[in-house]
C-alpha cells in the first residue's frame, strides 16, 4: 500500500461536488447552513466571518435603497434626528433583511442533514488516510513482509469503506433529486450491505495493533453511513 494509492482513495472536494452536484465548505451547502459546523472551532469561526460579510454587505445594498424611499417620501434629512431616524431605519432594515436570509439558511438545511452527517464520515475517512499515510513514513525503515501484507489487507478494507460513502452521497442525491428513484435507491443500500459483510470479514493478526484500529475506524464509518441510510427520511 503505497503512498500513490493512499492519495488515490482520498475523496477530493472536487470528486465530492461532483458525486453530490452540491457546492459545500465546512460551513455551509448550497447556501445552508451544515450543522455540523456548530460542532467544529475552525468551521464555527468560518460561519461566523461569513455572517459578519453577510452583514455588511446587506448594509451596503439597504441602506442606499431606504435613503431613495426616504428621499421619495419627501422625509428630507434636514437635522440630526432625521439623519438618526434614517440610519436607524436604514440599519433595520438591512438587519431584518439579513435574519430574513437566515431564516431560509437554516429553512434549507433540512434537506441537507443527512447529507451533512456523510459529510462527517468522508472528513473522518480522509482522516483516517492521512493517519495512515504519517503511520507509514515512521514505519518505512523497518517494514517487514507481515507488514506488508497488513498493509495490504487495510488497503481492501479501505477501498471497501470509500465505495460505501460513494453510494451513500449518490443515494441521498437520488432522494433529493426524486422520491420515484427509490428502486435505485434500494440497490445501492445492498451494495452497502454487501460492502459492509465484505469488509467485517478482513482479518489483520492479534500483533497487528497499530493496522487494527485503523481497520476498526473504518469499520464504525462503514456503520454509521449504513445506519443513516437504513431508513428513507422524512
């Protein structure tokens, strides 16, 4: 299992926009919120700057506009407390705009919970591949035929583990897409099924430790994209 191949089953940002025909960051997708970023400091602080940006460019398209009603209005700003009024009315209004926009972010995430939560899966894989891959450059000056054939037997198990999210991102496409593909829908659950008999019965030896536990990550990934497939969602 070679560095080449380890890098080959990561799952890219772009192979993942392409499998889901989604544009997604860590906080958001398709313009809604992920969830999931509540749970992350990194994508939490990203969402964060994002509202701020959001903020201000709201302020700059309203304010504008509400000075042009104001001024249609014959409301002149001929003192103090008629610039207040307007800043006041102008900043209200670019804030109920902005919680407006909000409001339909977190309306639209619904569609994506199931989504959000493969998501989470596919970042604890690649994790799981980068673990792997600093595992390997430690062990490279002593790496013995037993080894070797670890390695191997980890590389079948992985690769089972990526056809599975695979199918997990298409299948919550098709069901986004239309609820009549659910016969689609089916035959990519028992490929899961099949994928997940398949990779329960890779063995590594007892001594195998260090391969073991990579072998069991991926094994409670392989549970969990099942788990959350199992059932169609409301």
């Amino acid at each position: 299992m070679d560095t080449l191949n380890l890098k080959e089953l990561q799952l890219t940002q772009d192979e993942l926009e392409t499998l889901t025909q989604l544009h997604f960051s860590q906080a958001w997708i398709n313009f809604s919120f992920r969830l999931s970023s509540l749970r992350s400091f990194r994508a939490f602080f990203d969402l964060v700057i994002t509202e701020v940006i959001l903020l201000i460019i709201t302020s700059i398209f309203c304010i504008p506009i509400v000075l042009i009603v104001l001024r249609n209005t014959r409301w002149l700003l001929v003192n103090n407390q008629d610039a207040i009024a307007f800043f006041t009315v102008g900043f209200g209004t670019a804030l109920a705009v902005f919680l407006g926009m909000n409001g339909l972010f977190w309306w639209r995430s619904r569609i994506y919970r199931s989504l959000d939560r493969i998501l989470l899966d596919v970042d604890r894989y690649n994790d799981i591949i980068q673990s792997i891959q600093i595992f390997q450059e430690l062990e490279s000056h002593h790496a013995s035929r037993q080894s070797l054939e670890q390695q191997s037997q980890l590389l079948q198990a992985l690769t089972i583990t990526r056809e599975n999210l695979v199918c997990a991102m298409m299948t919550d496409r098709i069901l986004r897409k239309n609820q009549r593909f659910l016969a689609r829908r089916q035959e990519l659950l028992e490929n899961i099924e099949n994928n997940l008999i398949a990779l329960q019965s890779v063995q590594l030896p007892a001594e195998a430790s260090d391969y073991q536990q990579f072998l069991n990550d991926a094994l409670q990934i392989a549970l969990s994209v099942r788990q959350e497939l199992d059932y169609p969602k409301n």
